[in-house]
C-alpha cells in the first residue's frame, strides 16, 4: 500500500511539474468597416478596397484586399500587419471621398478597429 502511494504522489507531482502555463496569442489586428448612407442607413454590397498607402488609395494602386459589405453593411478585413489603413468604398456611384479615408492610427496586434464610414456622391476635384 505505501507503495502505491508513493507511486501516486510521485505521479501527481510529476504531472502538476510537466504542465505548462498556456501562452495567449493575441489574434493579428482586424479592420471592420461599417458603410452608412447619408440617411444612416447600412449598406449592403458596397466595395470596400484596402490600401497600404495614401497614394496607393490616390492612385488606385496595389490593393491590399476587396471586400463586399454584408447586409449589416459591414466589411471585415482579417490577419492585417500593424500598421495604418487606407480604404476607398463605392457602390451605385456613391463613394466615401467626403468622408473618412483612413484609420486614424496604426492597428495592433489583438486590437479589432472599426470605422463607420458614410457613403455620398462623390466630391469633384
């Protein structure tokens, strides 16, 4: 009997011992956009195109990424690099050239930023 009690304690610590503390891996930065009519209303459909850069989104170049809003009129962006966004959204004419552009700062690691973006016609240069 001492016997097998010492082989249970020796198990039991020898098992508290191997285990480990589990390391929380913080999920890479998310970009939701939310696209609104200037009536406030979501929009469903909407191209939302993501850029690296302000010239990028000027130029229309080297897209990062195209989503479509869903009904909700949302766009996730997932397993983006930290850094700054810029994004052009249109549909049926309208875009967000008189609106936001752009996350105000750059985007964490385990951070999910979300930005409301109003769609209108757009501005003429």
């Amino acid at each position: 009997m001492k016997r097998f009690n010492l082989i249970a304690v020796l198990t039991l610590v020898l098992s508290i011992w191997s285990c480990t503390d589990e390391e929380y891996v913080k999920p890479a930065p998310q970009l939701q956009i939310a696209v609104i009519s200037k009536y406030l209303t979501p929009i469903d459909g909407a191209n939302v195109t993501l850029y690296n850069t302000e010239n990028d989104l000027l130029m229309k170049t080297d897209p990062i990424s195209t989503l479509q809003t869903d009904q909700a009129g949302q766009a996730l962006f997932e397993n983006l690099e930290e850094q700054r966004y810029f994004f052009y959204v249109e549909k049926d004419g309208l875009d967000n050239t008189s609106d936001v552009a752009a996350t105000k700062n750059a985007i964490e690691t385990g951070q999910r930023f979300e930005v409301v973006v109003k769609i209108a016609t757009p501005i003429e240069y």
